[in-house]
C-alpha cells in the first residue's frame, strides 16, 4: 500500500519494474536499484535529468507506471556493482562525439526543405493532397521541433 510501480527503461530496450513511495527521493531510488553505482547512474524523466538527488518523487510528479529513462555514465568505480549492467556500452569513433538521435533533426530539416524544393520548382507534379500533405508534416515537425526543444 502506498508503493508506485516504476518503469526504468535502458538504452538497450530492456525494462525493470521499481517499487517505490512517492516521498523516495531521486538518491533514494538510486541507492536502492543500482548500489554502487549512483553516481554513475543517471535518470531521465520527462526529458529532464534528475539531478536533485533530495528531490522527492511526488515533487518530481513521478506517479505509477511512469517510465525513467537510466543512463549509466563512464567514469571510475568505486565500488564493484552488484547487478549485471543493463546499459551496453557504445562504441564510438574516436573525436566524433555524435550519435545517431544527434542528426535526427537536421535530417528531417533538410528532407523538408527538398520537399519545399520540389514543390516550387516541379509544381505540376504535385497534386493538390500532397500540398497539403507537405503542409502538413511541415507543422508537425515545427511543433514537435519546438517541443522538444523550446523547454
């Protein structure tokens, strides 16, 4: 009674259902599911980093069947962790810090800007559903770009 069921999602897809109170704080949930590795571990709620590690769950607005994102940073260890490690590590190239969700948006900025491309030099080959279409996708990605970013 009183326990909210968390769902802590890794990079690697995999899921751990967490059982906590909603005055747990973010130090709290750590210490308790990934000992040893606190100040490794980093959670994403909401696209927000949780790094207050007094902030308490229901101030966070963490409710039951939310989804934290964990993120296991590199770095030395202190202490030998306990549980396998969920997070698989990635390699990169050496001095290219970029990864794939890095390019997403001015990859879909510049396939936009071809369709506007398109559009006014070929406008006979574009009927007028797809003008719409093109409209659109155009707002939606204005509003999602500043969605995600314009917080």
């Amino acid at each position: 009674p009183g326990l909210i069921k968390i769902r802590l999602k890794f990079l690697n897809d995999t899921e751990e259902v967490a059982m906590a109170r909603p005055e747990d704080t973010v130090g709290v949930l750590k210490s308790k599911y990934f000992p040893g590795q606190e100040s490794q571990m980093k959670l994403i709620y909401r696209g927000q980093l949780l790094q207050d590690q007094a902030r308490t769950l229901r101030s966070l607005h963490i409710t039951d069947n939310c989804v934290i994102h964990c993120h296991r940073s590199r770095g030395p260890t202190t202490a030998t962790p306990t549980l396998p490690d969920p997070v698989p590590a990635v390699p990169t190239a050496p001095g290219l810090p970029l990864g794939g969700g890095t390019l997403m948006v001015p990859t879909v900025m510049v396939v936009l800007a071809l369709g506007w491309y398109f559009r006014v030099n070929y406008r006979q080959l574009f009927t007028a559903p797809a003008t719409v279409s093109l409209i659109g996708v155009t707002i939606l990605v204005t509003f999602l770009a500043f969605g995600v970013y314009g917080q």
